[in-house]
C-alpha cells in the first residue's frame, strides 16, 4: 500500500509533501553537482598555477659553482699583453717658472712672512692656455686633507689597534645609601671612550647587577685615566670596559 504524504496549505489551498521534493530533486541536484565540478576544476588550477609559479622562481635562481683552486689552472700570461709604450719625440723645453733661483743673504728682507692657506685661496690659480692640455683649468680653492682618525667611534664598531689603553689612576665609586641600608651587593661593567689623550669622553653602562649602582660606576668610570691606545704608534680614541664591584664587607 502506498501512500502519499502532502501538507496543505490552508490559505492558497496548494499541496507540498514528497511528490514536490521528488519533482524538485533532479533539479537540485543537477545544480549541486554542476556547482561541485567547478569548484574542484578551481582548485585543481589553482595547485598547478601555484606549482608552475614555484618552478618559474626557481628557475630564475642563479646557480653558483664552487670551484677548487686546483681547478682554476695557472693564470694567462701578461708578457703578451704589456700596451704598447708611447715613445716621446722632439726637444724637451726647459720649465720657465718655479725653477729657485739663489739670492744673497742680503737681498732677503727680515721681514718677510708666509702666506696663510685662507690667503693663498684667494690667490687665482694658474691657468693653462688653450690648445696645450684641452682647455683651461684654473685652481679655485685648496684641498683640504682630512684627518682619518675618528674621535667618536661607534660604541658596536671594532677598531683594530695595535696597544689598548692601561689605567693610570682608578677612582673609586662612591656606595649609595640606599643600596648600604639595603644591604645591597653587585657589580656594574662601564664602557668608556678613551680618547686620544687617554681621558674617558663617554661612559655607558652595558651590564649591572643593580641599577642603583649605575650612575655611581659611571661617575667613577669619568674620573679615570689612561694611557692611550696607539695604532701604527699613533693614538686613536677606542672603548674599554671597566668592571666595578659594590661589596659592603669594603666599607
């Protein structure tokens, strides 16, 4: 026996019960499939766009061959490949200016001075006529050599020297009385810039136990001195680091 099973509805007096969902189910699941099928097509383009994205950037990878030295062979000979020298010809003319020329003692005023480089940079300079060197050039200032040596080298920056610096007079930080009545133990590193005088320019705490101790260690690192630390037998400005104990059984 079979039977159907319907809803009425009691206002438009339209029936829904299985015989709907049966008329509607290949529909729907036409539509549900078809939907299923694209979207697995997507993703199987998106796998293997992604996969020829990776070859491409992998092929664009340069490729570097380590060698051994014995495979390099021996280096091409340079006796072949000297230039060709340029040979001068015809007279050399004899320089007219800036040959000395010896005068008598007596002839020299005592009180001639030299010129200041201010001065002589407010001189016009020579100029080459045109058709000797490819147009005239003329000196408008001095040349200014600046000194290679830095005062104030970074505190991270390494500077290769061939003597550090040694302390010539300690100073002793002063206890806080704080920390006394804390009974407060520990120790503080200080790095100072030792300049080229061997006076400390900077002092930095990179390391405490306590910070109660910081300023008193710097305060003492400041009164310190030392001998300079020399490079090629010249001094140049480096940092050092101090350490300073804070102990009661010492006061």
């Amino acid at each position: 026996m079979n039977e159907t099973i319907a809803v009425e509805n009691t206002q438009t007096k339209v029936q829904y019960g299985a015989f709907e969902l049966k008329k509607l189910y290949p529909k729907n699941f036409s539509i549900g499939l078809t939907l299923a099928v694209i979207f697995h097509i997507f993703m199987i383009g998106v796998y293997f766009f992604a996969i020829f994205m990776q070859k491409e950037d992998e092929d664009n990878i340069p490729v570097v061959k380590i060698m051994k030295y014995s495979e390099l062979g021996p280096p091409p000979s340079l006796s072949n490949e000297i230039p060709p020298q340029v040979a001068v010809t015809g007279p050399v003319v004899k320089p007219t200016v800036g040959i000395p020329v010896p005068v008598p003692d007596a002839s020299v005023s005592p009180e001639q001075t030299l010129a200041t480089q201010t001065e002589m940079s407010n001189v016009p300079g020579p100029t080459i006529a045109e058709g000797t060197g490819g147009g005239g050039v003329q000196i408008t200032q001095d040349i200014k050599i600046e000194d290679q040596q830095d005062d104030n080298p970074d505190m991270d920056k390494f500077v290769a020297v061939e003597k550090m610096p040694e302390i010539v007079v300690q100073a002793k930080p002063v206890y806080p009385d704080l920390a006394i009545r804390a009974n407060l133990e520990g120790r503080v590193w200080v790095k100072i810039l030792v300049s080229r005088e061997g006076k400390p320019k900077k002092a930095v705490v990179v390391k405490s136990d306590a910070e109660i101790f910081n300023q008193s260690a710097i305060d003492a690192a400041m009164k310190y001195s030392f001998t300079p630390a020399l490079q090629n037998n010249k001094p140049v400005a480096v940092w050092v680091v101090v350490p300073f104990k804070f102990e009661l059984r010492g006061n």
